[in-house]
C-alpha cells in the first residue's frame, strides 16, 4: 500500500501549485524539495502573470540575426559555444523551431494554455488569501526604435488573431504612462489583462502555508529516483524511501535529474536569465515594462525595482555570467537615466525545451509518474493552470483544455 497518495517533486510556482490543487480536491501530498518553497529560480523572475506572452523565444529573427546576437555586446542573447557543441542536437532543435510556420504554431499552442492562466491561478490566490500581493496595471512593452516596433507587427497581429487585447501607443501616450522613462520611444503596447506579483516567492510562500494548514506535508530532500510499477511509484529523496500511488516531477531545470522518472529521456535544456536589483527605486514605474530590443523587464516590486531577464544558453551548472548582470545595469541607466549601483543580483534556470513549449502529461516511463515541467519563461503565469491539470490527470479527469501538444512524447525538432 503507497504511503501517501502524491508525491510532488519541486516547490517552485508549478509544484507549489500543483501541490495545492491536489490538496484542495482531498490527497494526502508530500511536497518535496531541498530548498524552502518558492526560494529557487520562481524567487527571482520578472513578477508578471504574462497572459498575452505567446510569442516563443523561437522565431525568425533568430535565424536572420543568429550572428549578431550571439556577438554583439550589447545583445540580450548569449551562447556558450562550449555548451553549443556539446549540445548540437538541442541547439539544432530550437533553431529548427524557428522557422515561421513552426514559431507561428507554438505560438498558438502557447496562446491556448494561456487563455486559461488566471482560472488557474485565481482559485490559489483566493484560498491563499495572497490578493494583497497581486496589483492589477497591465503590461507596457515599448520599442526605442523604428526598426524594432516595425520587426514585432507581424507578432502583434498574431497576437490580435488569438484574440489578446491590447492597446498600441504613442511615444507620447507610453511618456504619459510612464514618465520615468529617460531611454528613446518609438511606440509601445499596453496589455491591460496582464498583472504583476509584488514578491513572487512570499506568494508561493503563501501557497505553502495554505498546503500545510489543509494536511499536506513537506520533505526538505531532492528527488534522487523513482520506480513505478503496478501498485504505486517507489520514491527515493534524500534517505527516505516512500511509497506513492502517483508522482508529479516540477523540479524545473533539475527534472532530468530524477533517475527512473522519465524525464532523462527528454531533451530538456536550460536558459540561464539573470535579473539586478535596486533596493529603494521601485517608485520610477507602477507596472511591469518591458524594453524589446533590451530584452528585459522592469518591475515595481516590494523589494525594490527588478530589471530581469535576456537569455543566456549556457550549461546549469555553470559560473554566474557577469557579462550578463553588467548588460543589464548598463541598459538599466538608459531605460532610467540616473540609477545607482544595483543592490544585488540574481541567476535563476528556466526550464527549456527545444519547442519552447512546457512538458504537461504522463511519463513515457508510467502513467503513475506525471511530467510538469519545461515552462520557460512562463512558470510565474503558467503555474497555476498546469497544477490544476496535474490534478485532473492524478484523477484520472480529462482537463477542460487539450494539452496533447504539450505532451512528453512529442516531436521536439520538425521534419
């Protein structure tokens, strides 16, 4: 007989939410993690519940601009060509996902999971009673070049065909918004069903003490394997072996890690974001704004302003990229003009397939073992509605949404 009905491996957005769901619906959940919840890459992201976020890292101007970006100084994109040639097969596969035809499909793939986001993550906030920490302004992207609003009008008509609102501005409209912008403006676009988190890691914080006051328990271990068979899934963390009618692997970038869970076989890779920190200046904008051509957002938080993001392709376990924080704080001075030295900085590992799409559904390994994980730079918005279909799938329930395109069994390079 298992000893408990779920184990959830991973206590970042998404396992933290999955976690809760299945409590909410009556399992007895063990949550386990050697990290406290929430302390991992979900602590340091960019805040925002990006609902209108379909467009993939994977499109076209990649391959057009592939030289450039991995060259130039000021690039939001950095490749360690070491990690590239070890990799070949998973760097081959995301730069085959960035033909057009394909990027416009994982956009709508991306565009459908997200029409379902807040129903997801709303029931959480509610019974976390974390609704102080969610502030309602939208999203304000700008471009500072002609070049650069004139490259995303295809992206937005896409975006407009799914259905997303928004609202395109002037630079005067986008000065008026946000008058403490100091860099060039060309346009911006205002997405007003966006919302941003004021401490990311104190809501799953939230989520986790909600977990706990309903029965659920936690294990400060890692994952190290699980075998399923017939009757349950044998679980090993850290030096307790447990027994469990199902497991759900949300361990993010470290899931392939897991022997025996299925996840090893997968072509999971990692994109290292990093973000800078200003202790007292989170008053200089009331909403997340994101810089196109820089490549990063800027957050009002309650710890401060949070510039966070670019990409860097680059192994997980390698040195803190101080390149990556300098480009940073060095375009930080121009989107604000006078900003002090950052009080501190951050790297954090978003989970990353090839296809830029999560990884939702069974194990090749066992239908008892359930994948959640890959999300990207989604965790934050997406976390809620893939804890809801873990529930749903733990129960043997079909979700409400079709999610056979994010299944772990798909084909992550096209033909």
């Amino acid at each position: 007989m298992p000893d408990i009905d779920i184990v959830v491996a991973g206590a970042g957005i998404v396992g933290m939410s999955t976690a809760l769901w299945l409590q909410l619906r009556g399992h007895q959940v063990l949550l386990v993690d050697p990290q406290s919840p929430g302390a991992g890459t979900s602590s340091g992201n960019a805040c925002t519940l990006a609902t209108y976020a379909c467009m993939p890292v994977n499109n076209p101007s990649v391959l057009t601009g592939l030289v450039g970006l991995m060259t130039r100084r000021d690039s939001p994109l950095s490749i360690s060509y070491w990690h590239a040639l070890n990799n070949p097969r998973w760097i081959l596969s995301f730069l085959a996902n960035c033909r057009a035809s394909r990027s416009r499909e994982i956009a709508g793939h991306l565009a459908s999971i997200l029409s379902h986001a807040d129903a997801g993550m709303n029931p959480l906030i509610a019974e976390a009673q974390a609704e102080d920490l969610v502030v309602d302004r939208g999203q304000l992207t700008v471009w500072s070049t002609p070049s650069g609003a004139a490259s995303d009008v295809a992206a937005l008509a896409l975006r407009r065909s799914f259905g997303i609102p928004f609202t395109e501005l002037t630079r005067d409209e986008v000065r008026t918004m946000e008058p403490g912008l100091t860099m060039p403006i060309e346009k911006g676009v205002h997405y007003p069903g966006a919302r941003h988190i004021r401490d990311p890691e104190v809501l799953v914080r939230r989520f986790h003490a909600r977990f706990e006051a309903l029965g659920g328990r936690t294990l400060a271990a890692s994952v190290k394997s699980t075998h399923a068979d017939a009757d349950g899934v044998t679980v090993t963390a850290g030096d307790a072996v447990i027994r469990a009618g199902r497991v759900v692997i949300a361990a993010g970038a470290f899931s392939k890690q897991i022997k025996g869970s299925g996840a090893e076989q997968l072509p999971l890779g990692v994109e290292r974001g990093y973000h800078v920190l200003y202790a007292g200046d989170a008053h200089r904008i009331t909403r997340p704004v994101g810089w196109s051509e820089g490549g990063f957002y800027a957050v009002p938080m309650a710890k401060g302003l949070r510039l966070a993001g670019t990409v860097e392709i680059a192994a997980l376990g390698a040195p803190k990229n101080k390149e990556r924080i300098d480009y940073i704080a060095r375009k930080g001075t121009e989107m604000f003009g006078d900003l002090p030295a950052p009080t501190s900085d951050w790297l954090g590992y978003r989970p990353s397939m090839p296809d830029a799409l999560p990884v939702i559904g069974p194990s090749p390994t066992s239908d008892r073992i359930i994948h959640a994980f890959g999300h990207q730079h989604l965790g934050l918005t997406l976390g809620g509605i893939t804890g809801r279909i873990m529930a749903d799938l733990a129960e043997g329930r079909q979700p409400n949404l079709a999610i056979d395109a994010y299944r772990p069994q798909r084909r992550y390079a096209p033909l």
